[in-house]
C-alpha cells in the first residue's frame, strides 16, 4: 500500500540531485575501475581490449543497479528517490486502469471514485515535485468536479492510500 506524503519540493529537489550525484559517482568509479581491472587481467598490450572496457562498463552498471535496489534502497541519503519512483509507479498503475476508473466514476462506483480522488492527489504532487505547473492547471477543473460528486455522494475526499484492492476491484469488473 503506498501513502502519499507531503513533501516540500524545494528539499525535494535539493535531495533527489544529491542522491543521483552520489549514484552517478559511484557508477563513474566502478566502471574505471573494473574496466582498468579488466584490461590488466585480460587484456594485451598494444591490442585492441574495447570488448575489456565495455564489460567493466556493464558490470559498473550492474552492480551499481544492484547497489542500488539492494542496501542503498532503504537507506535515508535515497529515501526521497525512492518515494519518487513510488509515487509515479502507483500512478502508473492506476494510468493502467484508467478506463476501468473512468466508466467506475461514471457509475458512482465508490471504488472507482476513491482511486481517481488518489490518482488526482497523487498527480498533483508529482507535478508539483516536477515543478510543472502548466500541467497541473489543466486538471483544476477536472478535479473539482469530481469532489463535488464524491462529497455529493458521501464518500471521503482524502483519499492519501493507493490500496492495491482498488485496483484489483476495478480489473475484475
């Protein structure tokens, strides 16, 4: 279940750039050195050792994947990335069901009303992590409207919670 916390988007970025700075180095060192490593222990002197340097090139990017999704996943320097990459899977997710969500909304499917209240909150933030306003303005309207009707209907407009049952909900309709 993903929740949707407030972040300040100035911090945000701040925090994003130096956690790819930080991922970037590391990458940029493995990769000489494993393709220095490489040369040393495979390749000859005086020929062509390309293939030497690209493969400790692939495995600076693989281990640094590795890195990556492993130990440095939960640690708190990546934490605003990793909350990043969450928030635009969970809306790609619910992207994925939109069609679903739209005829659900039109039906006064609670479902279907909660998980586009979530898909608008959550775009929100994104654009406003992203600093795109200029898409965010387009979804004012939209997004009005369909708060009227959940609160027309009695439904609660904090919808904050992706649960993962909504869209199960929705792909079995």
């Amino acid at each position: 279940m993903f929740e949707l916390k407030p972040c300040d988007p100035a911090l945000y970025h701040q925090q994003t750039r130096r956690s790819t700075l930080t991922v970037a180095v590391l990458f940029l060192a493995l990769a000489m050195v494993l393709s220095s490593l490489a040369v040393t222990l495979f390749g000859e002197p005086g020929a062509d050792n390309f293939r030497f340097n690209v493969g400790g090139v692939f495995a600076g990017v693989l281990i640094t994947l590795a890195l990556v999704r492993g130990p440095f996943w939960g640690q708190a320097w990546l934490a605003p990335v990793v909350y990043g990459w969450q928030l635009k899977r969970s809306l790609m997710n619910v992207t994925n069901v939109m069609h679903k969500v739209t005829e659900g909304v039109q039906a006064n499917d609670p479902t279907a009303m909660k998980l586009l209240r979530f898909y608008h909150l959550g775009l929100t933030q994104m654009h406003e992590l992203d600093a795109n306003s200029s898409a965010q303005a387009q979804l004012v309207g939209e997004m009005q409207a369909h708060v009227s009707k959940m609160q027309a209907l009695g439904l609660d407009t904090d919808q904050t919670r992706l649960d993962p049952a909504w869209l199960d909900h929705l792909k079995s309709v």
